[in-house]
C-alpha cells in the first residue's frame, strides 16, 4: 500500500480515476419514465435526476439506485477505518462521517450511507455511491489528517478507502 503519499494533495488524480470507473451500472438500470418516486425513499425521478422534491400528483412507482443498492446489499463503497486515534476517538470520526453524509444530503439525495460495522476494532461504513465514499476519506483526512489510501476497482463501479490514525 503506499498510504505514505500525500493523498490530499492529490486531487486531479483522483477525479480522474473516478471517471475511468465509469457510470454506476444500478443508474443505467433506473430510468423510469417521469414523473416517478421511489416507494421506498420518496425521492422523485425528474428531469433526468433522482431529486429530493414534493411527489408529483401522477408519479410511476420506481425504485431509485440507492434504495435498490441497499436491498441488493451492494455497496459502491467501503470505507475502512482503523487505528490507535480511531480506537479513542471512534465517535468523533463517526459524527464527521455522518456529517459528511448528510451535509450534501439535499442535492446528493442517492449518495447514502448503507451501514456503519465494527468487527474487533476495525469500523467499515459502506456507501451507495463511489463520490460519498471518497469525500469521507477526504474529510477525515482533512480534519484528522491520518494516512489515506483510496482504491478504484478497474472493472466494477467499486471503491475503497482506506484510512488509518
Ligand atoms: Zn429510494
């Protein structure tokens, strides 16, 4: 792993990388006709976008990418959070993480937290959305500074990320 670069400094990099991953396979899978709403989360499908918005009155019943990700149980992203300063401070890692999630929540309706795991010490949290994911590593980073390592799967619209204090 080469968690000692200065991933923060590394930004255009990692857009780019984002790009090559391609588009989520489970949004190619959700075009419904408009108007619709998911049943599950409300969200509505309206010119082109899932978007937090008031049900239209002739809305189609459609379930929207993250809803059918979180059924599926398949993550776009798994963020691996480990260490001594985790180990102490594993709540104020945590409120940053939700903060993260629900900080864009309003035009990022799909970018969900899926589940937050703590198996002997080591948290994972999984996303619905490769963005999400990536912008937690970025923000504990910034804020707890940390190592930071992010890996794009080549072949599957995939990430995980890696951080360690
Ligand atoms: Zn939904």
């Amino acid at each position: 792993m080469k968690g000692s670069e200065p991933r923060g400094h590394d930004k255009s990099h990692r857009d780019r990388q984002i790009e090559e991953v391609g588009h989520d396979p489970y949004h190619a899978r959700s075009k419904p006709a408009e108007p619709a709403v998911c049943p599950q989360c409300g969200v509505v499908y309206h010119k082109g976008r899932w978007q937090r918005a008031a049900r239209p009155a002739k809305a189609t019943e459609h379930l929207c990418p993250a809803c059918h990700r979180i059924n599926d149980r398949a993550p776009a992203g798994y963020v691996t959070l480990a260490g001594a300063y985790m180990d102490a401070h594993g709540e104020d890692v945590l409120r940053l993480v939700r903060n993260e999630e629900s900080r864009e929540a309003q035009d990022h309706p799909l970018q969900r937290i899926m589940g937050i795991e703590n198996r002997e010490g080591v948290v994972t949290v999984t996303t619905t959305d490769l963005h999400l994911a990536r912008r937690i590593g970025d923000a504990l980073h910034g804020a707890f500074h940390g190592e930071l390592v992010i890996k794009y799967s080549p072949d599957e619209y995939l990430v995980r990320v890696y951080w360690t204090r």
